[in-house]
C-alpha cells in the first residue's frame, strides 16, 4: 500500500504533445478514476505510472520512491487490461501464479494465494480452464485475480469493463469498488464512462486533450465543475449551455430573458444548467418550445430549444409527463443550480 | 422442401475447367505415371533393350547399403537445415519485433536471401568457402584450422546446411516475425508488469504462442531441406567427396542422368513422391488442428 505522486508529468511523441503538466497526490487506499473522451490521454498516464510507457519529463513516485527509471516489473503495480490480456495457452491457475512463480515463491504459498483470490472473485471452479474457455465476465474476474494474487502496492484498471455487456458492467462495477474497499489497495482506474467513474472513484480527474481540467470528488465535479468541459462530461443528460450576457447583476440570454445572478461580472458568458434542475413553473423565465420527449419510466426528458432561439434545451422531468410536439413550457432555474462560465476560457466564473 | 437449382446441360464449365485439367494432367499426372512405369524397368545404358521387371528396382534400393546411408544422410542434412534456419530465423525475428526505429529496412534487408536463386546462393557460399581463394578457409586457417571441403566430407556437409539454411533464414523470418506481431501486446505488458524479464517472457509467452508457426514452419523446411536443394549442393559439392553430401533428390540425378540407370532412378522418385504425399498430408491433418489456441 503506497501513495503515488505525480509532479509535472509531461508526455510528448515526437512533436505532438499529449500530457501536460499532470499533477496529483493520490493517498493511501485511495481510489482515483481518471475520466475523459477518447485521445485524452489517460491512458498514455496510466501507462506511464505503470512503467509501459516512458516519461518525457516530470516524476512518478509510488510509496515514498520515484519510480521513473524502474521496470514495469519493480514497480510492485499490478495492471488489468481492457482485453484482460490473459495469457490463453495457460489454464487460469497457471496465470494467477504466473507472476508469483516469476517471484519464486514458494510452491505451497503460490497455491494458497492463488486458491484464496480465487474464492474471493469465486472462479474456484474455473482453476483448470483455458481462458477462452471462460465468458467475458469470468475473464474479467481472472484478470483481476491475477492482478490480487500479487498483493502489489497499486492496482491499476486500463478500462477493464468497456468489453463487458451493459449488466455485467454495472455488477463488476460494484464488485471491483468493494474488493478495492476491502483490500484498501490503491487504485488508478480509467475509463471513459462518466457513470462508471462517478460511482467508483474516490476522486476523479478529468482529462482533456492532455489537461487535467479538474481533480476532486464525484460531488465536487458534479455541483462545482471548473470549467465547462467538466460540467458537460459530468453527469447525464450533459448540462445545458446557453449563450448569455452578463451585466449589472443581471445574465440577459440569448432571447432576452434576464435572470437575476452574475455579480462583478460583464460581457459574453455560459449560461450552465443541469436538466434536472429545471423546476416546472408556470410564471418562470425561461420557456422551452418541446420538440420531442422521451419517456424513460422514472423521469421524462424533454427536448426542446430555447423559446425565441436555436439554442438546444433539454430538461429531465419527474415521473411521467406527457407533452406535445410545439407546446412551450416554462421553468425556473434556482440560483444555486446555475453556473456561469467565461465564453473564452471556459473556466468556471464564481458568484 | 429444398429447391434444387437445374442448369442445362452444357459444355461451357467444362471448357472453363479444362486449362486447369489439362496442365494438371500434362505437367503432373503424365510425368508421375510415367516415373511409376519406369520404376518398373531395367533399360540398358544405351537405351536400346528395356525389360519389365516389376519390383526389381526397389528391392535393390532396399538392399542398397549406399541408398540407405543417403536415406539417413538426408535426414540428418534436413533437421540440420531446418534447426539452423528456424533458430536463426527466430533469434531475427525476436530481435526485429523489438526494434522500432528502421525496422523496415532491417526487415528488407533480411528479406534478401529469399530472394536469391539457389545456385547463386551455393556459388556465393562456395566462392566463400574455397580452400585456395576463400576468404574464410584463410581465416581459419590464421587460428589454425584446415578447410577443405572438396576433401573432407563433414566440411562439405557443414557448407551445404550453412548455404541451405541461410537461404531459408529470411522465409521463416518473415512467417515467425509476422506470428510474433499477431500477439496481442498486452499479453506482453502483462507478463512484464508481472515481472518477466525479455528472455522469460520470450520463453514462456511468446515461445509458446507462436507455435502453431514452429510447426508449420518445421514441415515446410524438411519439404524444402529435402527436395529443393539441389541447385546448391549441385552448385558446391555436386554431391561429393565420396557421396559425403548426397541427398535423396541428389542421388536421383545422379543414378539418373550421370549413372544412366533410369530405372533405378525412377523408383528412387517414386519413393520421394510418396514422401511429399505422407509430408503434406502431415501438414494438412496437424496444423489447423494441433497447438492451436
């Protein structure tokens, strides 16, 4: 068990650069997902903290030692890989023990920890099996009980569930979250689902293009992003963005309706809500003309633009509401919900 | 009910196959057969009285010390080659895997061999290798070692499996350099994350997965080693000294064409037809089937 440091990494192939500057202290038994689209680069830093990739500049310490000039092999980590890269011309047990045998331990000790990670992930059963002989599900487990046997200081997750169905991955989910609480390893998880990261992680860092945007709870991204790249990849349906103008206290949106808000703050701004935090109301200022809806059973989301505008709206209703196509509805958006971020940077504006 | 599609008769797919019968039967079917017929007889050295002696010829062979000591000789010749070749290839081909800057012109160039005839490839080796011009007989010779292959018969052994090999190095290169990059390289990462050094990963990963490759590879150079080369023992040894460096194929010509004893050297090639036949149907009945994964 170990915390991991990173200081100014950078990472650079050739002259396209890729990673800039990450930072983080990642504690003791911490679990901490890196989230973002695809080519952000989170798993070029995953891969660099584990060694399979070098580092241009700036350092990795695992524990209290920079790991930088070590292999992959003396970094005491254990990676699963999003093809579970088992190794298919050996049976389960013998790529559970693969790497301890490599650490020559002892025989009896092998077999007791092998035995011991298999009744925790419960593949007891599959010990004698080829791995293509395995579901994608029980691949999945083997991977992960390759990497538990080892009892290294890190865990690091290179999207193991994106293979998976849509129910598998959810249960996998839950079981990889309470194997991680109940071996208090520290653990590096990345993925590009906003969902898996919001329920594992301790806390998420949120990459984009090869910049941390924002590094803190699941909580803290959702209520308080950092900049508007956050607040869109954070939570579903993605926040609405309006194009406002800030003056006087006030933000004038795109059709003119003025929301009260916006303190010390003039010129072009984004005007952030989340759908569900739309409250329906008939006297309120801003009024979305309904396009389609759909019913999803606990919530109705409706799809709309903003009345008088082009500007897509979409606003997430409890429980089941029927609209028509062309009607116009009215909500209000509480001040605490509304988030305002500069039109140029995208960085968050304070009220 | 399964409808049954009716063409009318008509002569246009036979026309369509007949290029492919004809060849079949004129380059292959006729010569083979006739190989069988010959095998029968026993013709005179100037062709003028043949006899119908039905198993004669194979009975000698049988009885023949000297075409069983090439028997074994060949044997010898071709897991000789095919070792040196598949080690040789595989050492490459490791190596290329891991190179990343210039690999494709290190493959090019290891693809070259391949690509040079086999009598140029035994004159090469035989320019090399010549006891008063060659530059290595002179190299050895500085620490004291004697070559001369047109005298000593496991000199001339070696050189023959050296030029053999080394023609065949580039094929099984590119057959092994290929399965080496089929492996998913996570599968590697994973065995270095799990402490596997190069060697241990190639020992106990790699090695492994490549072997449906090894065993093809393993057929397709004893076909080789056996009956494609001729051209560079004929162009090194010819066969000598004192038959030290004749093959099966190569006893062939020589009873053939040089011995004149036609029959003899028919029956001989009988023998090898039923070898390749035994070979391939080795290859087709193991390799989609064995060491698979």
């Amino acid at each position: 068990m170990a915390e991991i440091k990173l200081d100014s990494l950078t990472k650079t192939y050739g002259p396209t650069q890729v990673l800039y500057h990450v930072h983080a202290d990642i504690e003791d038994g911490e679990f901490v997902v890196i989230v973002g689209p695809s080519g952000c680069g989170k798993s070029t830093l995953l891969r660099m903290i584990a060694g399979l990739e070098s580092i241009t500049t700036g350092e990795v310490s695992i524990g209290d030692k920079v790991v930088n000039g070590l292999e992959p092999a003396d970094r005491d980590i254990a990676m699963v890989f999003q093809n579970y890269a088992l190794y298919p011309h050996m049976s389960v047990r013998q790529n559970m023990a693969y790497g301890l045998k490599i650490r020559k331990q002892p025989k009896a000790e092998i077999e007791r920890r092998v035995q011991e990670a298999a009744d925790i992930l419960e593949i007891g059963q599959y010990l004698d099996r080829k791995p293509r002989q395995l579901s994608g599900g029980q691949r999945q487990r083997v991977a992960m009980g390759r990497a538990i046997v080892r009892d290294p200081q890190v865990f690091l997750f290179d999207e193991p569930l994106s293979n998976l169905d849509a129910k598998l991955r959810v249960q996998m989910r839950l079981e990889i979250r309470k194997l991680q609480k109940r071996l208090g390893v520290t653990s590096i998880f990345v993925t590009h689902d906003q969902v898996e990261a919001m329920t594992l992680g301790d806390r998420l860092m949120v990459l984009n293009a090869g910049y941390v945007e924002q590094f803190g709870t699941p909580i803290e991204l959702y209520d308080r992003p950092a900049t508007i790249f956050v607040a869109g990849f954070i939570g579903s349906p993605a926040m609405n963005f309006l194009p406002a103008t800030a003056a006087n206290g006030t933000v004038t949106l795109g059709n003119g309706v003025s929301l009260p808000g916006a303190d010390g703050v003039s010129g072009p701004v984004t005007f952030g809500i989340r759908p569900e935090h739309l409250v329906p109301d008939d006297t309120g200022p801003i009024r979305v003309c309904v396009q389609l809806f759909e019913a999803l059973g606990a919530n109705t989301l409706l799809h709309g633009v903003l009345e008088g505008t082009e500007t897509a709206v979409v606003v997430s209703l409890p429980g089941h509401v029927t609209l028509e196509p062309g009607e116009t509805r009215s909500f209000s958006a509480p001040p605490a919900a509304q988030h305002l971020f500069d039109s140029d940077s995208g960085a968050r504006i304070e009220p | 009910m399964l409808k049954r599609v009716h063409f009318p008769p008509s002569l246009l797919p036979y026309l369509l196959v007949a290029p492919q019968v004809i060849i079949t039967v004129v380059f292959f079917i006729w010569p083979a057969s006739q190989a069988v017929y010959q095998s029968f007889l026993v013709e005179d050295a100037f062709g003028l009285s043949t006899e119908f002696v039905w198993f004669e010829n194979f009975t000698y062979l049988w009885n023949s010390r000297q075409y069983l000591d090439t028997f074994g000789r060949t044997i010898y010749f071709s897991a000789a080659v095919a070792f040196l070749s598949m080690s040789f290839a595989l050492i490459l081909a490791g190596f290329a895997d891991r190179v990343i800057r210039g690999s494709t012109i290190y493959r090019t160039l290891l693809i070259w061999p391949y690509a040079v005839a086999p009598v140029l490839a035994g004159a090469l080796w035989l320019f090399m290798f010549n006891p008063t011009l060659g530059i290595i007989p002179f190299m050895l010779d500085n620490v004291g070692y004697d070559w001369n292959h047109y005298l000593n018969g496991n000199q001339a052994m070696c050189l023959v499996i050296i030029a053999a090999a080394w023609k065949q190095v580039a094929y099984n290169f590119l057959f092994y350099l290929a399965a080496m990059q089929s492996i998913p390289k996570s599968i590697i990462e994973a065995a270095a994350i799990d402490g596997a050094g190069p060697f241990r990963r190639f020992a106990t990963v790699i090695f492994p997965l490549i072997s449906p490759t090894t065993f093809f590879l393993l057929v397709v150079n004893a076909v080789y080693a056996f009956f494609e080369t001729f051209g560079i023992i004929h162009a090194v040894t010819q066969g000598g000294p004192a038959n030290a460096t004749t093959t099966l194929v190569y006893k062939v010509y020589n009873d053939g064409f040089i011995g004149l004893d036609l029959g003899g050297s028919a029956a001989q090639s009988v023998i090898l037809m039923i070898l390749v036949i035994a070979m391939t149907v080795v290859q087709f009945r193991f390799i989609e089937k064995r060491v698979q994964y």
